[in-house]
C-alpha cells in the first residue's frame, strides 16, 4: 500500500528533528526516514547557549535538563599565544555538554509523539520524481514500503553532499578526537603551531579531547602521533599527551562549505547536508536548528500559498546569509592566531585564503559569494543611543517630524504567521539591517502616514488609533535614537 505524505525527511539528528516538529505543528503530514537505530552515537556533544531558547521554542525545552548533562563549565582559553585566561560560566553565556545519543533519540520520540511517522532504522532504496511528486522505496529490517512526498527534506548531516557538490568556504581541516578519564572540570581551548585543541568534560565521566590540523599534518604520520604531537607543543594539554595514546582516536575532515545547489526539485538541504561550519564555534548544532526552522516556514509558504518563487529566495538569502556571517567570523579569529603562529601550513593557509577567489557555478553560489564580499552591516552600523522617552516626547510634542534625508525603503522578505511575505523595509546608515517590524509593529506604513507638516504630538495620536502609547513610545525612542526621526 501507498502512504502519502507533503513532506519526508531522511535523517533524525537535530535539524531533521526540528523541521519535523515544526511542520507538524504547522498542520503538515510528515514522515522520516532514519537510517540508525537510535540510541546511537553522535560527535557535537557542546552545544552553545542558543540552544535554549530553540528546545524552548519547540516546546522541547525539559530535554536539556538531564541530570547526566554537565552545567556551568568555566572554560581556560590561550588564542594565538600569551598566557591562558580563565572564563567564567556566566561570561559566555550558558551552554551545556549533552550525550547526543540520548538528546537525539529524546528529540525524535517526542516528535514521534507529536505525530511524525518514522521508519528506523531504514533507508531510501530508490525514488522518482514525477508529476510534481516524489515516489521513494524504503527498505527496513521488517518491510519495504512505498510513500510518496511533495517535498524530500534532507537532513543526512555530512553524508548529504558529495565532493563536487561543495563550495569551500576555507581551507581543509581535520579533526582528532577522543576521549581520556575526566581531568578537571574545565573546557579548554589553546592554538599551537599546527592548528587548535579543544577539551572539555562529557557526560560519562570522560574529558574530550579534539585537535583541529591541516589533512598534510597527517601524511606519513598516525593519528595517535599527530594529536601526541600537537598537545605536546601546548600549555593547556601537555599533560595528558601521553593519555591520548591509549585511546581510540577518531578523524574526520571538518572542512566548512556550502552545497552548490541547496534547493532543487523540491529536493532541500537542511543542517549540515546544506552546510558545514568550521568547528571554532562549537555552533553547529544551533545553527543547524535554526535554519530549519526558517526552511520550515520556506516549505509552509510553498505549501500553503503554492508560491515555490517566494520560498526559495527566503531560503536561499538566509542560507548564504548564515554561511557569510560564520564564515567572517572565524576569518577574524584565525587572522587574530596567525599571527603568533606563522610560519606554520595551517595558520598560513588561513591567512593565505581569500573568499573573493571562491569560484561560483550558478546563481545560488554567486549569491553566497556575493554575501562574502559584502563588508558586516553590524558594523557600520551605529547602536542607537538609550533615549529617555517621556522627557523626550514633551520635549518633542509641537515640533515638526523631520524623515533623515538617508532613510530609504527596499524589498524584504518578511515572516507573518509561519509565512514568507515581501514587505517593504526601512534602510539607513544607523540600522544593521532593513527593519520592517518594531515591536511587532510595521513601521515603513507609520512613516508614509505622516502628513505634511505632522508634529511629534499629531504622529503618535495616530499611531495610537492603532497600536498601545507603551508600544508606540519605543518605537519612537528606537526611530529617534537612530536619527531616522528627527
Ligand atoms: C568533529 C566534529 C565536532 C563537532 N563538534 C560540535 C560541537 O561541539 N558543538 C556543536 O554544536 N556542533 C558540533 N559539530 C557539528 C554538529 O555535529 C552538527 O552541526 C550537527 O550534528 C548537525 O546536525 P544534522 O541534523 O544536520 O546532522 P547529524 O546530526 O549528522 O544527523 C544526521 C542523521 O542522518 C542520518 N542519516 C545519514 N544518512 C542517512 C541515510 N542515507 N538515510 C537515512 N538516515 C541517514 C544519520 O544516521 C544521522 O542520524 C561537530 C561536528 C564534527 C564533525
């Protein structure tokens, strides 16, 4: 028998898992196919800060609050040289070290229990894509079955995309890791001469240990010796040297890129099967959520309103913007540590490596590449001053509005109720971004209504036909404080 769903997933790690639960939550009908028999093992164990408010957004929030998961770990950091310098927990915010076997297969039974039809452990045997529809064998341990899908989610993680499929977005790297008996209960992070070791405690009483190189440190070498090598030349890992030894020590290429075509015949890359961040962040898990629940609301708009055009662009423009922003980020920081490590291959590659050289094949990746070469709108951006309002709008009430001669308006994408929508958007020096919304409020509309001659008093009596005085006097501080108003 035929079983027909609007949307299958392959994979159940987390962005597999989160796009599933918001689709069901959207009204969509979803399967997912999973290869592994879950509990299984799963490297990404830290996860940042940002994690907390997407459980919690997904109502999945408990998750985190295992007992076996570890809390508060203050971290001992020596980037680029010098002497390490001890963060505190709170100062970065509060991420946690998860047991990815048990998150995941948590996460996956509570979408289960919220509706995902899961077949596990399986895999697609075949598929066909015809009449707007995909057709796809599943073959498991039990059965075989056929369902069909209007949309096919991959979320296979790195699996998902092939050599010639990726555009590079840095130079190669390799991860070691393993893990040795729990030493102190700390995370630590250390450049040395050819690439960066990263440690902390995992749940199950082990302490991580993971060294990030140039793939040449291999060459010729054993793993074992490679990671012995590098902690031998560190300050922060010296010690435990000889440990990594008698461990088994796993590799894996942690290279970051970008699949060259992300979203085709309703065939759309989420989490790392889209893209892969460099391991610096320690990131990817939060990241991979969060571009799910955008793809999410891309595949309801294309659903829902049959307008494929809208989803696509909203989902291609926040996939390059995810990748240009990770990607300037950890240039900054290897260009930092180059330079107490030059000469050596990994930190010269770094230093050596220019995104405007990346080549693009086709309209998506000239729009990455477009992004890369874009200088940080955050930072020419100037944060608007804290205005005291009420003083602020006695002061202002009989003057006259004045718009800044640079405010401007462009085409935004915009989300409205789960939905991609293209709104106008105000643009300004002062602003990081084109803001459509304050406060749940549409602002580019309130600027047009202004009448000729309108005073700061008239302005916001109209305004507050429509919207609460306590909302409309942030608005007022916000547009004030970033000279839009005037
Ligand atoms: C060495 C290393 C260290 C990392 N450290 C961190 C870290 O500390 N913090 C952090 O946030 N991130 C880290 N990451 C990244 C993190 O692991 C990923 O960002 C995250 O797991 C991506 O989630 P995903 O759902 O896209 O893929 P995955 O978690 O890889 O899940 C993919 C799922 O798809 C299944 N699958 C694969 N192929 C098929 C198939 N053909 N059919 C059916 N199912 C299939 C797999 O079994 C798996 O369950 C690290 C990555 C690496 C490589």
């Amino acid at each position: 028998m035929v079983q027909n769903f609007e949307i299958v997933i392959i994979g159940a790690g987390p962005a597999g898992l989160t796009a599933a639960i918001r689709l069901l939550e959207m009204g969509h009908s979803v399967a997912l196919v999973e290869q592994e028999a879950f509990p299984r093992p799963q490297i990404g164990e830290s996860l940042s800060p940002g994690v907390r408010p997407i459980f919690d957004y997904l109502g999945a929030g408990d998750l985190l609050e295992n007992p076996q998961f570890l809390h508060n770990i203050p971290s001992r950091i020596a980037w680029g040289g010098g002497e390490p310098a001890l963060l505190q927990p709170g100062q970065r915010g509060a991420g946690l070290m998860v047991d990815r076997a048990d998150l995941d297969a948590r996460l996956l039974a509570l979408a289960m229990s919220r509706g995902l039809r899961v077949f596990q452990p399986a895999k697609m045997a075949g598929s066909l894509f015809q009449n707007d529809r995909y057709e796809l064998k599943i073959q498991s341990t039990e059965a075989d079955y056929h369902i069909t899908a209007r949309v096919l989610l991959d979320a296979r993680g790195r699996g998902g995309a092939h050599i010639h499929e990726r555009m590079p977005l840095a130079p190669a790297s390799v991860a070691l890791w393993t893990h040795v008996p729990a030493g102190a209960y700390e995370a630590c992070i250390e450049t040395v001469d050819e690439g960066w070791i990263w440690g902390a405690p995992v749940p199950g009483n082990h302490y991580r240990i993971m060294a990030f190189t140039d793939p040449e440190s291999l060459k010729g070498h054993s793993k074992a010796c490679t990671m012995q090598r590098m902690q031998a030349g560190s300050k922060l890992f010296g010690q435990r040297a000889a440990d990594t030894l008698d461990f088994d020590i796993k590799t894996c290429l942690v290279s970051a890129y970008v699949h060259t075509r992300p979203w085709e015949r309703n065939f759309i890359k989420i989490g790392e099967a889209a893209f892969t961040l460099d391991p610096l962040s320690s990131t990817g898990v939060e990241v991979a959520m969060r571009f799910s629940l955008q793809t999410a609301i891309a595949v309801h708009t294309m659903l829902a309103d049959d307008d494929p055009v809208i989803a696509k662009a909203f989902y291609e423009n926040k996939l390059a913007e995810a990748v240009a922003s990770h990607q300037r980020w950890t240039s900054e920081y290897y260009a930092e540590a180059a330079k107490a490590h030059s000469p050596f291959p990994f930190w010269e590659k770094r230093r050596g490596f220019r995104t405007g050289e990346i080549e693009a094949s086709n309209d998506f990746t000239a729009l990455v590449k477009q992004r890369l070469m874009r200088p940080s709108a955050t930072q020419a951006a100037k944060e608007p001053a804290a205005v005291p309002i009420d003083p602020l709008i006695r002061f202002l009430w009989d003057k006259p509005v004045h718009l800044s001669g640079q405010l401007a308006f462009s085409s935004e994408f915009a989300v409205t109720g789960d939905r991609v929508e293209i709104r106008r958007a105000m643009v300004h020096p002062n602003l990081p971004r084109p803001v459509v919304y304050l406060n749940h409020i549409e602002i580019p509309p309130l600027l047009n209504a202004l009448d000729e001659g309108a005073t700061y008093g008239t302005a916001i009596e109209t305004w507050c036909r429509h919207f609460p005085y306590g909302d409309v006097k942030k608005v007022l501080g916000f547009l004030w404080g970033a000279e839009i108003v005037q």
